[in-house]
C-alpha cells in the first residue's frame, strides 16, 4: 500500500517547524510509521546544495541559479528518500516542496510560475495528496522575524520580498485548489499545531 506525501508550506516565521516536530510527536505516540524530511535538504547531497543556497556569502547568486538549485535538490531528495519511503507505505512529512519554489523564484524573484514548473517536471509526478499552508498575514510574520536572529541569505531579504512571497503563495493555493488547505496561522502557535495535527489525523483516516 502506497504511503501520503504530506507537505507544509508557508513564509519565514510560519512556526512550520514547530508545528511538524508535534506533529511527528503524535504519529510517534499513534504508532504511525512515517519519515520526516524537509526541503531543499533530507539527504546528504541536498543538504550540501541547501548549504550553497543559504550561505550568506552567496549574495551574488542569481535567480535563475537559485531556481536550479533548489530544482536539483529536489529530484535528488525525491528518487532517494521521498519515494522509496512512499513506496514501503509511509507517512512523508516535508517542510516544503515544489509550492515554496513556485511562491519564492516564480512569484517573489519574477521568474514565472511556468518557469519553475518547467525545471521541476519531475517533481510535477509526484506532487503531495496534502498541503498544509500555514497563512501567516505579512505583517505579523515580519515583526517575528525582527525577533529573529537573521542567519541565512533569505533572512537578509527585503520586507517587500517577504511580502512578495506571502502574495505568491496566495495564487499557488489558487493553482492547487483541491490539495492544498490553509491554516490560520496568526493565532498563538499551539492552537495552529492543534489544528494542523487534528487536520493531518483525519486526512490519513480516509
């Protein structure tokens, strides 16, 4: 029996990480197998391309470049982690996926959704059955992450780039209507983890 891809998406101070560590907490208690990974990274060869993009020193990386990147990283992440585990019936929990590129090179850096959908063909095969976008208004998310030590090069991004990616990630729910679900994520964080895990409990109840 083939396992669920279960992605989250959402900007930078989203409380995603939080909220998949409770998450596999509960699994772990219900017994449920599954793996827990994230993007760009989960793998040895994608964590050495999620280090290049990262990497404050690279801010002369392009677009185009990081775009390509992430792309590699994912087919990388996909044929050596996240399909086997599907294949042998897991649960896959990811922190992000093909949405967050779509939302942050397609939509907030101008190179197009088609673009992005074009360098990550693949990827288009093996899209999640669920997405959990955490819908944090731009503004809150912002005066967290002033809160924020700034320790990436996305954390040195404009505020218009963070408000840009929020917009993004607006049109990629359109695009995806029918697997992706928002969460209100202005609320405290443990009553959006709450939410997510009841949510994520009943889809895989199905």
């Amino acid at each position: 029996m083939k396992g669920l891809f279960i992605t989250f998406e959402g900007g930078e101070c989203s409380g995603k990480t939080t909220i998949i560590q409770e998450l596999c907490k509960t699994l772990e208690e219900k017994k449920i197998p599954y793996i827990s990974t994230r993007e760009p990274g989960g793998i040895d060869i994608a964590e050495q391309i999620r280090s290049i993009i990262l990497d404050v020193k690279n801010k002369n990386m392009t677009e185009e470049t990081e775009a390509l990147l992430y792309a590699a990283s994912r087919m990388q992440h996909l044929k050596e982690k996240v399909i086997p585990a599907l294949e042998k019936g897991y649960i896959v929990i990811c922190d992000r996926f093909l949405d967050s590129s779509l939302a942050y090179q397609g939509y907030a850096r101008h190179l197009g959704m088609d673009s992005i959908l074009r360098i990550n063909h693949f990827a288009l095969n093996h899209l999640p059955d669920l997405t959990l976008f955490i819908d944090v208004e731009p503004d809150i998310a912002l005066k967290r992450l002033e809160n924020r030590k700034k320790t990436d090069r996305l954390d040195l991004e404009s505020i218009q780039f963070h408000k840009d990616v929020y917009q993004g990630y607006l049109e990629v729910c359109q695009m995806y209507k029918d697997r992706i679900v928002k969460i209100n994520g202005n609320v405290e964080l443990d009553v959006v983890t709450k939410n997510c895990i009841k949510y994520v409990l009943d889809f895989i109840k199905r």
